[in-house]
C-alpha cells in the first residue's frame, strides 16, 4: 500500500468525490422521531462516520441520503444539488448494505457490472471493467464464481468493487464490517481507508464501533437518540469530549458525579463522593450546577505513595490486575463503593501488586473534562 | 392509502404500479365482488320474462328465499347436506389425524418422502374419476357385491347406488387428502422434544395427543374441516355419480333450478344461501379453533 | 419402550391401510380399463384387452374436449399468474386494514364452493350479454386459481431480501430493470409451479365449470357426462390415461419441489449473515 502515502498528501482528487450538506433534516416514522433537526456539512473527499448505538438514527440519515426515504423536513444537498424528489437510481452515490446485498443469482462479475449493465454498457465492455475492479479489490479470476463460494471477506470486497463500479461522487456504507471477524475487521479498516484515498470519493461511514469510527475517519459525528452530540476529529471526539454521551459512549471512562463548587474560563472543580477533582471547564459552568467529571483510564495515575492531601488524588483498594501486554489495567474501589479503571504501561514497577492493596490515582487537571449532568447519558445511568 | 401507493410506486415504478393496481382491481371487481353482488341481488328479484324485466313488477322480494322454506322436499335436502357434509368432516378428520401425525412426526427419510408423494399423486387426481372408481366397487355388479355373492353373505346384490351413504363414502374418499395436508403442514413444526418431554414425564400416549399434539395442529385441523366441508356441501359431480334421484344434493336443487326449472332467480338465492352456510362454518370453525384468515389461508 | 415399538407398529399399519384404501379404487379402474367384458368391471375376469382404449382414440368428442381443456388451461394460465401475482407484490406492501380487507376479497374464493363461483359468474356476464362458454370458463377457474398462485406469490416474496432490490436501485437501475434482473429470476421457481399448479386445477376442475361450460365441453364435462350415461369399460381406459398423465405430472412437480427444498441450505449459506450488530448487546447505557 505503498502508493497511498503520496495518494494521502497531495493526489487526492477533488473533483472525484462531493460533498454531502444536510440542512435542518428531519425525519418522522410515526411517532417516532428518527431524526431530529441534522445539520452537518461533509467536504469532498472526506471520510466521514457517524458513530453512535443501534437505534440512534444514522442508518436513517444514510438511507436518507442514498434517497430510499425522503426527509420529513430538511434539505439533502450532495455537490451542492437539492437532492428532493431524486430516486435512489438517480443520486451519484452508492450504498454499501450492513449484509451487502449481493445478488445470490448472478456470478461476481455480473455483480460488480451490475450498475454499468443498468447504464446500458456493452457486454464486452463490461466484463472488462468488472475484471478491472476485481484486481483492485484483489479477486481478479473469481469472476465467473457464484457469490456463495466466496468467503466473508471476499464478498465484502465484492461489494466495494461493486460500489466503486458505477463511479459514485460518495459512498455511503452501513456496518459493511460488522458481520467479519475481528481479524478481518481490522484488515478490511485499512484497505477502505486505501481505497478512499486512492479514489477520492467522499466516504459517509456508519458504525456502531467506536475503535473503527476512530481509526479510518477524516471526521466523525456522535449520535444519539436522533441527535448530533459532538462532530469532530478523532482526536477532539476521544480527548475532548463536548457531551457527556460523548465522553461515556466513547472508549473507557472513569466518571464522577457531583456538583460544581468552583470554576473559572479554563477549570472547574467537582465535589464528589471522592473528593474535590479538577479539569477541563469545556461548557462553561458555574458553581452550583450539576456535573460530571470524566478521566480516561490511561491518563489516571496509581502508585503506593500515600499522599492523599494532593489536588485530584484520591485512594481507593485493588481489585484485580488485568494484563493485556502492553498495558495493564488496574481495576480498584472507592470507599464509596465506586469502579475505576486506571490504565498503565506494563513496567517493572507493577510487579508485586496485590489485591486489596491501597493505592492513591491522581491525574492532571488537564486530562480530565467537566461536562453539565443533564445530558442523556446521566439520566440513563 | 396515499402513503400505501407510493410505497408501492417507490418499489416498481409508475407503469408497473398501474399495471399491479388495474390488475387487482380487475380481478377483486370485476371476478369476485361484482359476480357475487350480482348474484346476490338475482336473488331478491323475482323470475320475469325479459320484457318484464326492469317494469313495475321487477321489485326487491324475500319469496326466492321462503321458496324454499315453503317446499320441504327441497329443505330436507338442504338439512341434510348440511349434516352431512359435517358427517363427512368429522369422518375425514378422525382417518386423516394418525395419518397426519405419522407423516409429520414418525416417517422419516426414504419413507416420508414416498409417502408423502404416494398421498400426492390421488391428491391430484381428478375428483370426477376418483369417484367414478367407486361406481365400480359400488354397482350392483360390482366388486363388493361380487365378493359377497361368492362368499355367500348375501343371495342378492345390495343397491348400494343412488343412497346417501354411498355418497358419503365417495366424499370421503374424495376428500381425505384436503385433510390429511393440513393436519401435517401445522404437526410438521411441532417440537419434538415437546412430545418427548411429555413422554418423559409419564405421560400415556393419548394424553400427549390431546395435549400437546392436537393443540398444536388446530389451524391445520380447522383448515381441513373448512376445505372439506366447502368441497363436500359445495360438490356437484359425487352426487351426481354416485347418487339417484332419492339421494339428492343440495347443489343439484341449485342446478336444476338453473338449467332445468331455468329460474336463475331461485337459483342465486338457493346459492346464497348455500354460500352463507359455508361461510358459517368457516366463521364457527375459526371460533371453535380460535385462528384467524391470514392462519388459515396459508 | 416397548409400549413405544407397539404404538409405532400400530401407526405404520394404520398407514399401510389407509394407503390401499387409496390406491385400490385406483386399481380396480385400471384393472377393468383392460378386462374383456361389455361392462366396467374388474370381476368377473374375461381376459386381457386394450380394445377400450382404441375406443377411446377413435372418439372425436374426446379429442375435442382435451382440445377445449388445454386452450382453457392455457387462457387460465396466462390469467390467473399475472393476477397472482400482481396481488400478492401490492399486498407484501399494504399495511393495517386495507391489506386485510384485499387480502380477505382475494382469498375468498378458495374458501367459496366452487358451484357458486360458476353461478356467480354465470350470472354476471349474462348482464353483459355474455353466455357461458370458454371464455366464462376462463373467467370462472381463473377467479380462483389466480388465489392459489397469489398464497405461492406471497409465500415466496416473504422469503425475498428487500435489500436486494434496493441495491439494485441504489446502483442506479430503473424499476423495470429492477424486476427484471432481480424479482423475476428470484420468482422464477414459484411463477413456474404456479404454472403447473394452475393448469392442474383448471385441466381437472369440473364444480366450476359445469355452469360455465356452455356448450365447450372441457374434458371433466365430457368424462362426467360419459360416466352418468354410457357405462362401457371405454370411460375406464380414459380414467387410466387421465391418472397417468396426473401421476407424471404430480412427480414432476413433487420432484421440483424437493429438489427445491433440498439445495434450501445451500441457498441459506448464499444469503447474508445475520446483522450480527443486532445481536451484540446495546453500546447505549439501558
């Protein structure tokens, strides 16, 4: 995969894909409000996910782009068109199923020309650009097999090759990993992050996993319960959560609630049942009001040192050590009776570490977010 | 129903979806619902010649109805067709159930598969053959009367034609099968760790029956009991084969009315009013049964 | 247990019985169809002759109901699967109480005696001016054979991966090219038996008919009208080819069918996994 790094800086081409704007998109199943009010703007040529738990509305927004369903309210823009009363035939995008949805009755070539052979293009022609997009996806000779001798990830790649054959200005795909084993997942991540990039086509990416949102997008929008949380970076989305959903949906977290008793433009400190702890002041709260504060695992510090006088440090009794290589978590108890995972580097220090054992977590300010209690996730937990 | 059709025209387009809709218009309108209002209101209107029809006389009347209140040879006729028909059902049901459950749950392999396909293939045969079949077991010189002959259990051949019973033994045969496919379709996805379980517990075999395996199979019981009431109360042709003129049908009352008394008229009430005995079948079988159409129609 | 093989041999004996109460009628046609006596009749036994069947071939009334059969069958078939179909493609799509009300109008017609369907039509198209014959005939049989092609339709379609055609869609082609590429081909095996089925029921549908018939005499009309007057072993010969002709085609179909059933696993694995998303417990904190 060589030829994706310079692909990567300076080859993509941004007349190959187009962006896709939604404005105010609604979008009602009877009562049920699937979506609620999206706005998001996605730049030609990015690869965009939207991440978020089953039921969160984001198989909506793509079946609402691809144009299996018109919104309720709202407008759909793709390269800058209103996209209303156009079929799914009839958009430049193309879909990638959660089960792919290949035809069970043709051979694999047949499958990828599918999208020419509706465009009316030559048999011989065809074949030839079906043989093409094979090679790409690296299945050139498995033409002429049926769909149900190739493997799972086989026909993943069929179904991209597929895609890729009507030349869509945007891919949209639905969990098109979620049914392959974590092994190929992980394979199948890269090389449509290398397939992106070498097309250029704008990717819309749905998923529920985290690790894969994460890892192969440009951005990424949270959802939840129909709504957009936080769109970010990768980066933003994990170190700097906005919400509360955010920061407990995505990746481990070690969550203390409480109220504010001091904040100022940068910090804000929350009494909770631990003690006072410090960070990040990201929505501007003010003493009094209900919050949260959230610390990721690896950036919570553990030693015997009992030192407790210390600001954001706290003591709490090992449970268990769970090594997993590289690093090692560390399970603990509050006095308060509280779960908290603190993650560290596998060094020699941690050997002789016992269950039941004190130990005093600390973590910079900085590394810890204060967000408002009333989000969603605070009701539900 | 607006948000219905362009569900349907999202699916297959414009012309194919005026095409679905013609379709099923025509076939609703103009083969089933129309000929059935005709019919129906046939028969609240007196017989008239042509030229009458239309005029002062052509009035609403309920007299094709008490026609056949009025005449009791013809309304014995009708009461036993009802109750024969049920005689029939009933019969059907209690020779059809062990076959059923032993194609559903005991045959296995090899033996299922040509069991099931040796019960296809009279299935398919023609009822008008099937029972002539019976003509030939049943005549006067036929095979049963022969052999009792021979065996000297009778000095002269029994009239087994033209009665009542013959023609519940051919609607029997007949009919069998419209039974037998039912029961075995809705015994086919009884669990059988139910029926071990049972076993395991002690319980006797007809206890099993009558708990586990009968409760399962009631839609298909009741399917079979609807199919061959409606083919035994609605036949023509076994009545007409095996029967004579003291074993009449009631849809011989219907034909004659039609095609020898030429009273279309009396004739469409007469058929309606077969039509709602079998519809109140239907309804008391769905009852009895507790399954609805969508079960039933399967 | 051994109460158990005692049940079992009781069932298996059952069935033996109940499979010659079917097939011995069956036999005692076949048998008299070839024995030599003026009368249909197995016994007494006069000796071995094909001589009913000749008989048969050099009845014209015969040939010409066969003739009438086959182009009513035809006329049924290529009535009642459209219409079959038609209704069951609108009916996988209604919901709440239209779907009930069309499917209830549909499917009537199977559970209504066959009698009253004829009288029914019989007497609407007199309306029309319109007397029986096979056009009416047609009409009649198809009204409710196009049902049973319907039940097969539906059945078949609930079975059908919707997604399918949405990718179709989503890769650009018509809705014509849709149905024609993906929905035909996967009907294809139903719109077949469907077929078959149809010109059954209609090739040996005598109830309906027989108030519609006019003076086309399809093949049950004749046979009956042959069995109630001219009783010569002739009939015989004409049921045994008529159940041989049935049993070929039952087997066929039977066998169709199996062989469908049989390559079913098969044809599972080729369908998509399960969305294996839906199984994993919910990210979302319950």
């Amino acid at each position: 995969m060589q030829f994706s790094r310079k692909l990567q800086v300076g080859g993509r081409d941004p007349a190959l894909g187009q962006g896709v704007s939604l404005d105010g998109v609604t979008m009602r199943f009877g009562d049920f409000l699937a979506v609620d009010d999206v706005s998001i703007d996605i730049a030609a040529g990015e690869f965009f996910s939207f991440l978020g738990p089953s039921g969160c509305g984001k198989t909506t927004i793509l079946r609402l782009i691809s144009g299996f369903v018109e919104p309720t309210a709202g407008r759909i823009l793709i390269g800058g068109q209103d996209m209303a009363g156009i079929g799914p035939n009839k958009r430049p995008t193309a879909l990638i199923f959660q089960n792919l949805a290949l035809f069970p009755l043709m051979p694999v070539w047949e499958n990828v020309a599918f999208g020419l052979e509706a465009r009316g293009v030559a048999k011989q022609e065809r074949r030839r650009r079906a043989e093409q997009l094979l090679e790409l996806v690296a299945l050139d000779g498995s033409g002429d097999k049926r769909v149900n001798e190739l493997s799972g990830g086989q026909r993943q790649r069929v179904a991209i090759a597929r895609a890729l054959a009507v030349e869509p200005k945007v891919m949209l795909l639905d969990e098109p990993l979620s049914a392959l084993d974590l092994k190929l997942r992980q394979h199948m991540r890269a090389e449509l992050r290398t397939i992106q990039r070498r097309t250029g086509v704008t990717f819309v990416y749905i998923t529920h996993d985290q690790s894969e949102a994460l890892t192969m997008s440009d951005r990424v929008a949270v959802m939840s319960q129909g709504r957009i949380e936080q769109i970010d970076v990768p980066d933003a989305i994990y170190n700097a959560p906005q919400t509360a959903f955010v920061a407990g949906f995505v990746g481990e977290i070690n969550r203390f609630a409480g109220h504010v008793v001091a904040a100022d433009a940068r910090h804000a400190v929350v009494e909770t049942d631990v003690g006072r702890l410090r960070g990040v002041n990201r929505q501007a709260l003010r003493p009094g009001e209900r919050a949260s504060i959230f610390i990721r695992p690896e950036r919570m510090r553990a030693d015997g040192a009992a030192n407790p006088a210390d600001e954001n440090s706290f003591e709490a009794v090992l449970d268990r050590v769970g090594f997993e290589g590289n690093v090692v978590n560390l399970f603990l108890r509050t006095n308060a009776g509280r779960e908290i995972i603190a993650q560290q580097h596998n060094s020699d220090d941690l050997s002789g570490l016992s269950s039941g054992a004190w130990m005093t977590l600390r973590f910079a300010p900085d590394s810890a977010a204060v967000l408002p209690a009333e989000g969603r996730f605070e009701a539900a937990a | 129903m607006k948000g219905v059709l362009s569900s349907v025209r999202r699916r297959y387009g414009g012309v194919a979806t005026s095409l679905i809709l013609v379709s099923c218009g025509l076939w609703a309108l103009g083969l089933v619902v129309l000929p059935q209002l005709m019919m129906i209101d046939y028969s609240f209107r007196p017989s008239l010649p042509p030229a009458k029809q239309g005029g002062p006389e052509d009035i609403y009347t309920l007299a094709n109805y008490a026609a056949l209140y009025g005449n009791p040879l013809n309304l014995a006729i009708f009461l036993k067709t009802i109750w024969s028909s049920a005689l029939v059902t009933a019969t059907a049901l209690v020779v059809c159930y062990p076959v059923a459950f032993f194609l559903a749950r005991m045959a296995v392999g090899r033996t299922a598969g040509l069991l099931f396909i040796a019960l296809v293939i009279p299935y398919w045969i023609n009822e008008i053959l099937r029972t002539f079949s019976w003509l030939l077991i049943l005549a006067r010189n036929g095979f049963v009367n022969t052999v009792l002959l021979d065996l000297g259990l009778t000095q002269e051949p029994i009239i087994f034609l033209g009665t009542t019973p013959a023609i519940l033994v051919g609607m029997v045969y007949a009919y069998v099968l419209f039974m037998v496919f039912p029961i075995y379709n809705s015994l086919e996805s009884l669990d059988p760790h139910q029926i071990e379980a049972a076993r395991d517990l002690g319980a006797p075999w007809w206890r099993i029956h009558w708990r586990i395996a009968i409760p399962h199979a009631k839609p298909g019981i009741a399917v079979g009991c609807i199919m061959t009431f409606m083919l035994a109360a609605g036949t023509y042709a076994i009545p007409a084969i095996l029967g004579g003129p003291k074993s009449r049908w009631f849809t011989e009352v219907i034909y004659s009315q039609f095609f020898e008394a030429l009273n279309w008229n009396r004739g469409a009430a007469y058929a309606f009013i077969l039509l709602i005995m079998c519809l109140g079948f239907i309804a008391l079988m769905m009852r009895l049964f507790r399954v609805n159409l969508a079960e039933v129609t399967r | 247990m051994s109460a158990d093989r005692v049940f079992r041999l009781f069932m298996g004996a059952y069935v033996v019985m109940f499979l010659v109460y079917l097939f011995l009628p069956l036999l005692f046609m076949a048998g008299a169809s070839v024995n030599d006596s003026r009368f249909p009749t197995l016994l007494p036994w006069n000796g071995f002759t094909l001589k009913w069947f000749g008989d048969l071939f050099n009845d014209p009334m015969l040939w010409q109901g066969l003739g009438k059969s086959l182009s009513v069958g035809a006329g049924v078939i290529a009535l009642s699967v459209p219409l079959g179909l038609a209704a069951a493609l609108l009916l996988t799509e209604l919901r709440g109480k239209a779907r009930g009300l069309l499917y209830g109008v549909l499917v009537s017609p199977i559970l209504t005696p066959g009698v009253i369907i004829g009288i029914s039509t019989l007497v609407f198209w007199r309306q029309m001016s319109v007397s029986g014959g096979m056009f009416l005939t047609v009409l009649a049989q198809s009204s409710f054979i196009a049902s049973y092609c319907m039940l097969m339709f539906m059945a078949r379609l609930q079975r059908f991966d919707r997604t399918l055609e949405e990718a179709a869609l989503d890769l650009g082609a018509s809705h014509l090219h849709v149905v024609r590429r993906i929905m035909l081909p996967y009907l294809m095996p139903t719109i077949l038996s469907a077929v078959l089925i149809a010109f059954l029921q209609s090739f040996e549908n005598y109830n309906t008919t027989l108030f519609v018939y006019g003076t086309d005499r399809t093949l049950p009309i004749y046979l009956a009208s042959k069995v109630r007057i001219g009783l010569t072993p002739a009939v015989n010969a004409l049921g045994v080819i008529f159940i041989a002709l049935t049993i070929v085609a039952a087997v066929v179909y039977e066998w169709r069918r199996r062989a469908a059933l049989a390559v079913k696993p098969g044809k599972r694995a080729e369908r998509p996994e399960p969305r294996t998303a839906d199984l994993r417990p919910a990210a979302e904190p319950a």
